[in-house]
C-alpha cells in the first residue's frame, strides 16, 4: 500500500508541476486548456493519496483546487472565446 500511496504522490507532483509550467508558458488557449486538464488528473491523485493517509488537510486543498481547475477546463477548453 505505501508504494501505491508514494506513487501517487509523485505522479500528483511531477504532473502539478508540469501543469502549471503549461499554464505560465501562455502558448494558447488549447495549451492552457491542456494544463488545467493536467492539473485535474493531479487534483485526483492528490485526493487519493490524502484519502488513502487520512490527510484530510490535503484532500479539503484539493478538493477547492479539483473545483478550480475544472472552471479552468471550462473556460480555455470548452467555452466560446469572445463570451
């Protein structure tokens, strides 16, 4: 169990990571997009591994970040420019 809650984890980081740098880099609405889609499947590995330790503090984070990022998908993924 401690390996699939280190993996987890890690998966969780390195893809934050990778996320926001998507985002700062400004290439575009799809690339953003792209990101936030990224920083959602974070969110949930997050919330796994807070689930799985009992960190409730992480998970609470991640649940305001997992909403967060979905308006993020929302707005450079789904919605109409211009609206």
């Amino acid at each position: 169990m401690e390996t699939l809650i280190t993996t987890l984890k890690w998966c969780a980081a390195a893809s934050g990571v990778i996320a926001a740098f998507m985002v700062s880099l400004d290439f575009g609405r799809r690339v953003t997009g792209w990101g936030f889609v990224l920083f959602v499947g974070s969110s949930i590995a997050w919330l796994s591994g807070a689930a799985l330790t009992g960190d409730w503090a992480l998970g609470t984070q991640n649940i305001v970040l997992f909403g967060i990022n979905l308006l993020g998908v929302y707005r450079y993924l789904v919605r109409k420019t211009g609206v």
